[in-house]
C-alpha cells in the first residue's frame, strides 16, 4: 500500500504549520506508522525542529527538487521525532528561480516521492507561508491538504485564498486533491473573537473542521530550541496530548475513508 501523501498548507506565517508537521510526523510515529516529512520552506524550520542542524546539510530536498539527487539519498532520521525527514536550509530559496526554467516544473516533488512511498505510511509536506512554486510543488505531490489556522479576523479572508489555489490546482494540475481539514491552532476559548471564528469554521466547513483543537502551549513553543518535537519533549502537556489526538483522528478518518472506498 503505498504512502497518504498530506500537504500542510497556509500562505498565512505563524499560524502554527511546522508545529504541526513535526509533531502529527511524531504522533504518528508514535501509534507505530512509517512516516517521512519533507520540509519545502527555506527557512528550515522543521528541520531543526526534528533535531537536525540545516547549517551542515551537504545535500537537501533543493538538490531532490532539481533532480539532482533522489529522496532516498537525502532523508535522515529524525532520532527526537521517530520519523524520516527529508531536510531544507536556505539553499532552497534560490530552488524556486532555478525551477522557472525546467520542464515539469509543477511536478518535479511528484515525480521525486514515486521512489520512497512505498516505503510510508505516512508523507506529510511542510509548505513554506507563500503559494509560491514549491508550495505548489507540494499540492501537486499531495492527495489532500491539511490547513492549519488561527481562529482570528484575517484567518477566514487567507483561507479563501488558499480555497482558489487549491480549486485551480485541482481543475490543472491534480484532480485528486481534497482538503483533508482545517486545524485549529494556537486557540484560546477565552478569546471571544476566537469562538466567533470558530464557530463560523464550523459553519462553512462542518465535518472538513478537526474536532481536535490545538491551544496556545508554551511548551509547544519552546520545543524546537531543543531540537525535539513537544511529543516526544513533554508528552503531558496540552499541545502535545492535543497532536496525539489529532493523530488519532486522522487515522480514524483515514481508516473511515479506506472502508468507503
């Protein structure tokens, strides 16, 4: 059975996707699946997140993007996470102006996973906060998007946005894409804007919102200073038992989606 390819997508910044890229790849990791994260953002924060130092990459998913290297050459283990990560530094930057030229250009991630999937259960992508070619290139190579977000003003007006790219994506480039659903992130139930927008999630998208919701979480924030993800730093705090949950969910879905098929 080959690999659930998932996408973490927001053109929004800090609403929480490397969070959660690292720790659902560690949850899942933690329920006994095969799991790889690519990191797509230049910035390399899931990366260092998974405890592995970006400065000293002598190959990364750049070198995999410009066909110059294989997935396989390039993955490490994460040993903080329990998962494969396919690392990015800022050499990606300059991946995005290099790639304007090449053939197949929307597909190249795509073409790249065909190799290690088998190998998976689980492949989520951490897209960078822009709908620039590699996010791009992480929608193609997906089968659905998980779409973290921030229960506040801006959030719902990005998201029709991010709702666009993927529709034209879909009628394009790849016309099984789905949204997998929206996360809530960094929530606090006594903000009463936060409920307000949250309630409007639950309006517009129903069964597409995860019932889990992640909370504002101190530990969740200093996680990557120690180069761990926060399940496998404090697996008792309310982030981390949050991501667990989340794991948990996708997998019933996962499982519900498999038995209707």
């Amino acid at each position: 059975m080959m690999a659930r390819i998932l996408a973490i997508a927001n053109q929004k910044g800090g609403v929480g996707k490397t969070t959660t890229s690292v720790n659902l790849a560690a949850s899942l990791a933690g329920a006994g699946k095969r799991v790889l994260l690519i990191d797509l953002d230049p910035q390399g924060n899931a990366t260092m997140g998974s405890g592995i130092d970006k400065r000293n990459l002598e190959n990364s998913v750049y070198q995999v993007l410009l066909g110059l290297t294989t997935a396989q050459a390039v993955r490490q283990k994460s040993e903080s996470g329990g998962y494969d990560l396919v690392p990015a530094n800022r050499e990606l930057a300059g991946a995005e102006v290099e790639m304007v030229g090449l053939d197949n250009r929307e597909t190249r991630l795509k073409s790249a996973l065909v190799s290690v999937a088998a190998e998976y259960d689980f492949i989520l992508l951490d897209c960078p906060p822009a709908l620039n070619l590699l996010t791009l290139n992480g929608l193609v190579a997906a089968e659905a998007v998980m779409i973290p977000m921030q229960c506040e003003y801006y959030a719902l007006e990005g998201l029709s946005d991010l709702v666009e790219t993927i529709r034209k994506v879909r009628k394009h480039l790849n016309p099984q894409l789905e949204i997998e659903g929206l996360l809530r992130t960094m929530y606090d139930p006594r903000n009463s804007l936060a409920q307000q927008v949250s309630a409007q999630l639950q309006q517009h998208f129903g069964d597409k919102l995860y019932e889990t919701i992640i909370p504002r979480n101190v530990r969740l924030a200093e996680a990557p200073s120690y180069g761990a993800p926060a399940v496998s730093l404090d697996n008792a705090c309310k982030g981390s038992q949050a991501y667990v949950a989340l794991a948990v969910e996708l997998l019933s879905r996962s499982v519900s989606v498999a038995a209707a098929v």
